[in-house]
C-alpha cells in the first residue's frame, strides 16, 4: 500500500517544483524587473540609459514594467499551460 502513497508525494512534489519555476523577468527600456511566483519584486536593474528619463519617467518606467510582469505571472499561476511572456530587451541595458 506504500506504493500509491508514494507516486501521490512524488507528484506532490513535481507540482510543488513547477510552481516555485513561476518567475518573472522582463527588460524594457533598460530596466530589468524580476518577480518571484507570487508576483513579488525579486530583483531591479536600471542601466544608465534609463537613468536620462529622469526622476519621474523613470519611476513611471519601473512601475510598467513590473505592473507588467506581475500581471504575466498572476495569469501563469492561474493557468500554468500559459506560456511565459518573452522578456523584452532594450539595446540600453
């Protein structure tokens, strides 16, 4: 009777793995945002060239993008057969 007991915890634990893969990472206009599998800022980079939009183009830049990704991400833990948007990559970075 173990047998059933353990595929239902190895599936348990494929499942476990593929939801901590749910990240986000996108590049736009040299800012780089990265979310964890809830949504969560993980990570910001912002290269020189984004610093020349100024305090508040900059900060609304950095808004949209996560915005974005957040957005990408929430809809991937609703439906994890949804494919991850591809990063966009600015030449500035």
């Amino acid at each position: 009777m173990t047998r059933p007991h353990e595929e239902l915890g190895a599936k348990v634990r494929r499942l476990q793995a593929a939801v901590a893969e749910v990240h986000g990472c996108t590049t736009v206009d040299g800012v780089t945002v990265r979310t964890d599998a809830s949504g969560r800022l993980t990570g910001l980079d912002v290269s020189a060239h984004a610093y020349t939009m100024g305090p508040n183009g900059l900060s609304e830049l950095i808004m949209r993008v996560y915005n974005e990704m957040a957005d990408d991400v929430g809809a991937r833990n609703r439906d994890p057969r949804r494919t991850p948007r591809r990063p966009r990559r600015s030449p500035h970075r």
